[in-house]
C-alpha cells in the first residue's frame, strides 16, 4: 500500500495519522472506555509497515506505569518499532487484566481483555503502518499471564510472546497457529513464584509455575528438542542468567525459558523502583534478547 493511500484510508476513518513521539488514546470495548499510550519513534521509516510490541502491565499498574517501569522506549527507539502501552481495568492507576485462573465472585463481570486488544490493534492500523506479520506481546506479572492468554486466543494477529515473571493461568490453552515464546523468570520472585508449590503463590488465582508454563507450550508448539541450560552471564558480573531453549516446533516456532537465578519480581535490566520486589539484573537486558527473539520469528 502506498503511503499517500495508508493517509488517505486513516483520514477517511477520521483519525488522524501519528507522527513520532508519545500518543495517547481511547476506544470503546464491550461498553468501557479504554486507554493505551503509543510510542511512535523519531527517524521510522513511514513508508513500510513497522513492527509492533505489546507491552502491558502488572497487576496494580496502568499503561504510564509500564513505560517507566520496562524501559522498553529506548529499545523502540533503537530497533524503530512502535511500542504500544494499553491499560487493562480498575481504580485509577490500580489496573488489572483478565488473564484467567480467577473463579467465584472474583471471576464474575470480568471484560474480555482479548476484545480490547483486538480493537486496539483494528485502532492502530487506522493510525500508522503496521506489519500484521509482526505484532508481539510482552508483560509483566499480571500482564505476563494476559500474553499467554493472548497467545492461546488471539494467535491469528499475535506473532511471538514475552513473559517476564508472569506464567500461565488459564485453564485450557487453544492456540491457532504455533506461537513462539521467550519466557524471563527470577528464582528469588516472591509474587509469582518461580515454582508453584501447594500453598505458595497468590491465593487468589490458579497460576502454572514457570517451567511448567514453558513446557506445556513447547507441547503445543511441537518442539522436539531441548538445548540448555547455557550461561549467559555469571556472578560477580551479574547474577547468574541462563537461557533453556525447546527446538525443532511447528512453522520453525521454538520456545525459551530465561532464569535469573535470585531474582526478583523484577523487569530484567531495569532497576526495581521498590526494595520488596526482589533483585534485578544490572548488565543482562530482557528487552535486548526479547526483541532479539522478535526479530527472528515473524508470523509464518
């Protein structure tokens, strides 16, 4: 599509289109007012569709919230893809997602956040160019959780996924179409637990552990070999990274799991903004070797 008809297509459906910097908007989804924030970088090549990451945020957060919190700006800027921030539901800033496992009153008028994010990307493509082939997910907590749900409900639109200290939390997983994923997880998390063992973990929400999570998805994805653990970093650098990878999976998918040992509830690479998460890795970038991962696994 030419660049003057993608203008022609935004103005008639009464948007106009985004140029670089922060941007945020609103869209109607099953009767809520929703919100999200878009970081368009400076210098992106307008004349082609450019990719899109998802980043969506913890339990008690928003949009705003996440941007600072990941960091992941810096990497839009770097690698010139459009970073997208929605906000799920609550109080103010204390926003949540419905990324499954609750059951009871608890469960009960919860909104179809794979609707919204649905809608969401119907509202973007009115706005800039995006590659359909190239849309990712990643998230914290919470958010983490909304990826694999994504993942499972929404595969046809969503390319690969990122979940950082987030595990799987809905009942049965049902994905379309092979979903690449590339997990990140601290040992030392005492929010979402590393492993879920009888009485540990929220007692609020039905959660997977993180291996178990990376396994059950390999599963799905057909991945018939595994390589690791390896080392990609070691104290007293650090603390100690290493990267297990699933191979050999439908469409070329693989799947990734990424332990930080004694880390915390924490976005690796980014300084925790409060002491009680837990440790965070200094020189190891989760949104380096995420978007690395992107990179290599495109929609097939």
């Amino acid at each position: 599509m030419l660049p003057i008809l993608a203008l022609a297509i935004a103005m008639v459906a009464g948007a106009n289109p985004l140029e670089p910097g922060d941007h945020k908007r609103t869209l109607n989804s099953g009767g809520i007012k929703r919100a999200y924030i878009v970081h368009v970088p400076a210098g992106i090549d307008t004349t082609r569709p450019a990719p899109v990451v998802l980043a969506l945020h913890g339990a008690a957060m928003d949009g705003r919230m996440m941007v600072w919190f990941s960091g992941l700006n810096k990497k839009a800027d770097e690698a010139k893809f459009i970073a997208v921030y929605p906000s799920g539901t609550g109080i103010g800033p204390l926003m949540a997602w419905n990324s499954g496992g609750l059951s009871g009153p608890l469960a009960a008028g919860k909104p179809d956040d794979v609707a919204f994010i649905s809608a969401l990307l119907d509202d973007l493509e009115k706005l800039v160019r995006v590659d359909s082939k190239r849309v990712y997910a990643c998230g914290l907590s919470n958010g983490g959780m909304m990826c694999y749900r994504l993942a499972s409900e929404l595969s046809p639109r969503i390319a690969a996924i990122a979940p950082v200290a987030g595990t799987v939390s809905i009942e049965e997983c049902r994905p379309s179409r092979p979903v690449p994923v590339i997990h990140f997880h601290g040992t030392g998390d005492t929010i979402v637990p590393f492993e879920i063992k009888k009485g540990k973990g929220p007692p609020f929400i039905r959660l997977k552990g993180a291996e178990e999570s990376v396994k059950l998805w390999a599963g799905l994805n057909g991945c018939k070999e595994t390589r690791g653990p390896e080392s990609l970093i070691q104290p007293p650098d650090d603390l100690a990274v290493t990267r297990e990878t699933w191979t050999g999976g439908k469409n070329g998918s693989e799947v990734v799991l990424v332990t930080i040992r004694d880390g915390g509830h924490t976005w690796p690479g980014q300084k925790p903004p409060v002491g009680f998460i837990g440790k965070s890795t200094k020189k190891f970038s989760a949104n380096d070797l995420m978007w690395e991962f992107f990179e290599r696994h495109p929609m097939r």
